[in-house]
C-alpha cells in the first residue's frame, strides 16, 4: 500500500478507532496514544495492507487488543460512555433528566462484564455488523448475538430497576 492508498484508506478510520480506544481505556489522552500507536504500526506494516479483506475490522481488532493489553499492565475501570448532546431548545428540566439518565446508563454499562461492554459498543456505538464483530472478537456469530441480548436485556432491567419504570 503506497501513501496515498494509506491516507484514503487508514486514515479515515481514526474516529472510529479513537471512540472505540476511547470506550475501553476510559481516558481521552491514553486513546489518543493507542490511536497514534496504531497508525504507527499499520504503517510499517503497510505493504501488507492490501491483502487483508476488511481494514475497519482488522484496525479495530488491534485496537482491542492494545487496550488490554495498556489495560492489564494499568489495571484501569472500563467503558466511559460518550457525551450526549442536548439541544439547546430543550428546557432545564429535560436537559437534567437526561443527564441523568445518561449518568445512570454509563454507570450500568460500566458494571456489565467486559465481553458485553465490548459487544455492545462495537455495534450500538461503532455501528459494526455482527460479522465484523466476530471477526474483531474472535466469537462466532451465534455468541456475538447472545453476548449482545444479554447486554441489552441486562441493561434494559437494571435501567427500569433504578428508575423504577417498566
């Protein structure tokens, strides 16, 4: 892959990688550094960059396994879910409703366990599809889809438990 096929190819996916770096290590500057290392290692690997079939996966599955592995040796708390945007016209009182309800649902995704953290970031977040996630995780398709229910279901419960609707 020559430069020119790496800045149209790779590049553009540094959003993706950053939320994603950013949703596991919890710390903007450390996914910024993740990020950076990534780039750097697809890189000087980037004569070989044209044989792999899905670039967005393969760049997300080393995402991954760098934040474990930074992870592991800092033993840091996982997921920070994004900020949500609030429009301006919305009262006060909507505006900390949701705030809280976002508060509540980050600190309920941030309980979940790690695989169904992941799961559900790639593909409410990311916007992957189930074989893309299979191909980032390892899992087969039937175990991304169970992880993912699990995920969903285990949210949905502790939201309506919390909030006491449902």
């Amino acid at each position: 892959m020559h430069s020119e096929e790496f800045k149209n190819n790779v590049l553009p996916l540094k959003g993706a990688l950053y939320r994603f770096a950013k949703s596991l290590l919890n710390n903007p500057e450390e996914a910024e550094d993740c990020v950076q290392e990534i780039f750097l290692k697809l890189w000087t690997r980037r004569a070989s960059l044209s044989t792999i079939a899905n670039l967005k996966a393969y760049t997300l599955q080393m995402t991954r396994n760098l934040c474990l592995d930074k992870l592991k040796s800092t033993k840091h708390m996982m997921l920070d879910v994004e900020q949500i945007a609030i429009a301006s016209d919305v009262n006060l009182h909507r505006q900390l409703e949701a705030r809280e309800a976002v508060a509540l649902l980050e600190h309920l995704v941030k309980r979940l366990p790690e695989l169904q953290r992941t799961v559900l970031h790639l593909r409410s977040v990311e916007g992957l599809e189930i074989n893309e996630i299979t191909e980032i995780t390892g899992m087969r398709v039937e175990h991304v889809r169970v992880t993912l229910s699990r995920a969903r279901i285990t949210l949905r419960q502790a939201y309506e438990k919390y909030t006491g609707h449902g």
